[in-house]
C-alpha cells in the first residue's frame, strides 16, 4: 500500500456503530454521537450487503449469466463488439469470459465472412438452455425481491435510489 492509499475496515452489522472505520475519519464524531452519520453508515452497509448480494448470488452486471441472458434476447447471436457495447467490460476482460464461456460450452464464435476482425458469439444448445434458466431464475428474483414491499414503497425505493444515484455521479 503506498501512501496515498487508505486502509479501511470493512463496515459490517457489528462493528457500524463503533466508530470511524477509515483513518482519515479519525477526527469526525463517533457514530453512535452523530446521527447524521449513524445514518449514513446504516445506509451504506445496507447499500453493499445488496451490492454483495446482486453480484454474487444473481450474477453480477457483466459476468457470465448477463451474457447469456442478452445473446438469449438477441436471437441466440450478437458479434462481440456489439457484446462489448452492452457492458462495463474492457475488451480482454470481455474475451476472457467468453473464452470460459466457449470453453464451457455455452458459446462458440466465429469470423465474420465479410469482415475478418469481428466476431460473432452464437449460443450453443447448452448456452440457450442457461440462459433459459438464468432468465427464469432473474424473473423469479425479481418477483420475490421487493414483494415485502407495497407497490407505492417499490415506486419510492426506486425513486429514493434514482436521486441517490444522481447525487453520487456528481461526486
């Protein structure tokens, strides 16, 4: 770690209430004498448990099931730049999991005719059955995810989020 780098603890349940968790907070209140930040903490811990949770248990927003789920949208064939396009990736992390993905036998990519440099990323039989169960396992999370909420809450949560969103890429 260089000197520009600052080590944080991990905020969990436990220690959120404790205190600054980043040594550059040493001088700020302790949590539990400032509600503003009590608060905060309360949020942003809420905040990466769903972000934990959305990348590790639903597949994350660029990884395998994504892929698969779009090239199922598409027709089952997408060239890889058009791929590329749809997601945060860079192109070698993107080749890399579809080289897994080709590996595994989900995909295969061929040449385009017409223009050698492209790709074009066809689902297998075996890729079409994954997504097929990844869409039906999205739907099924979707359905269930906010159902301890009222429609009305659902609109607010989202409304709160999109507002929370916006501030942060002003940041």
């Amino acid at each position: 770690m260089n000197g520009s780098e600052v080590e944080c603890r991990e905020v969990t349940a436990s220690n959120a209430m404790r205190g600054p968790v980043c040594p550059d907070l040493l001088d700020a209140p302790a949590l539990e004498e400032d509600p503003v930040m009590a608060r905060a903490a309360r949020i942003l811990t809420n905040l990466g448990f769903c972000g934990h949770y959305m990348h590790f248990h639903r597949g994350g927003r660029s990884g395998r099931a994504p892929i698969l789920c779009l090239l199922e949208k598409n027709g089952g064939t997408m060239s890889q730049q058009a791929l590329g396009a749809s997601f945060d990736l860079k192109a070698g992390s993107l080749s890399e999991i579809l080289s897994k993905m080709e590996g595994g036998g989900l995909i295969t990519r061929t040449r385009d005719r017409q223009d050698r440099r492209q790709l074009t990323v066809c689902l297998t039989e075996a890729g079409a059955e994954a997504a097929r169960l990844e869409t039906e396992a999205r739907i099924r999370f979707r359905t269930r995810a906010f159902s301890n909420l009222t429609p009305e809450e659902q609109d607010q949560l989202a409304d709160l989020l999109d507002r929370v969103k916006s501030r942060w890429e002003e940041l």
